[in-house]
C-alpha cells in the first residue's frame, strides 16, 4: 500500500516520517511507498539543517527534499494518508472529503495513541530529536500493521 505522510509546509516532520519509512521497509524487505507532502508546502522553504542531520544518523545521506504541495493527484494515488496531527487529518477531509476512510494521523494508525506530534520548525535541536524519536517508534508500528 502506498502511504502519505502530512504535516503543514513538508520541510519536517512529514519528511522525517517519509525517509524514515523508506529505510524501515527496504532493511525489512518492503516496498518504498512511502512519499510526503504539506498542506501549505512552498517548494522556497529549505529543510532545517538538524533533519538532514537526524537522517543521516540513521543511515539515509545524501538527503535532498523540496517540499511537495499536496495536491488531489497525491490523495487519489494514496491509499493511506497520516497526518502528524489531528487538525491536518481534519483539513485534509475537509479539502477531500474522499479521502475520509483513508485519513489518520499517524499515532492514531500506528496505535501508539492519537496525540499529535508536534511541530518542531524552528525549535532547538533537543526539540526536533525528541519529535524524531516519536516519529520513528509510530513508523515501525505503522509498517509493522501494514504486513499484516
């Protein structure tokens, strides 16, 4: 199944959670389909340096992002949309209403709790290293229910 990550400008915690999720699946033998937008994606906003840094500690270099708008094309090739937070789920249902049955946020999917990641833009690198790790145990979750 391919999965959409969603977060607001697709320069985060989408992309932590789409990179992520590409390396999870290919060491487990999986499919990447994994992708990420934001609902208010501008492709002139640059990556904060600590993702590409936080990526490559897990092993994924040479990572380069533009933030992806998303878009109606996106929602209707996903078929599992996971938003970081209850509000973007709402505003991604409302936008496409379509896209209801397939829309979660990503700790209510993964069954880790429904809270919602928080957004670490322009936070300290503490910040954006405890959301990383939030995004990671709700990931393998995630894939971990999508095997079965």
């Amino acid at each position: 199944m391919k999965v959409l990550f969603v977060c607001t400008g697709n320069t985060c915690r989408s992309v932590l959670a789409h990179y992520y999720a590409n390396k999870v699946a290919a060491e487990r033998e999986l499919p990447p389909e994994f992708y990420s937008a934001g609902l208010a994606a501008t492709a002139g906003i640059p990556q904060p340096a600590i993702v590409a840094h936080l990526l490559e500690k897990e092993g994924i270099k040479d990572f380069k992002h533009i933030p992806i708008p998303l878009t109606a094309e996106l929602v209707n090739d996903y078929g599992l949309i996971l938003a970081m937070t209850a509000d973007h789920k709402a505003r991604i249902t409302a936008l496409y209403p379509e896209a209801a049955k397939k829309t979660f946020t990503l700790n209510e999917y993964a069954g880790v709790g429904g809270g919602n990641i928080a957004d670490p833009y322009g936070r300290d690198d503490a910040f954006y290293t405890g959301v990383f790790e939030i995004i990671k145990t709700a990931v393998k979750a995630a894939i971990e229910k999508l095997k079965k």
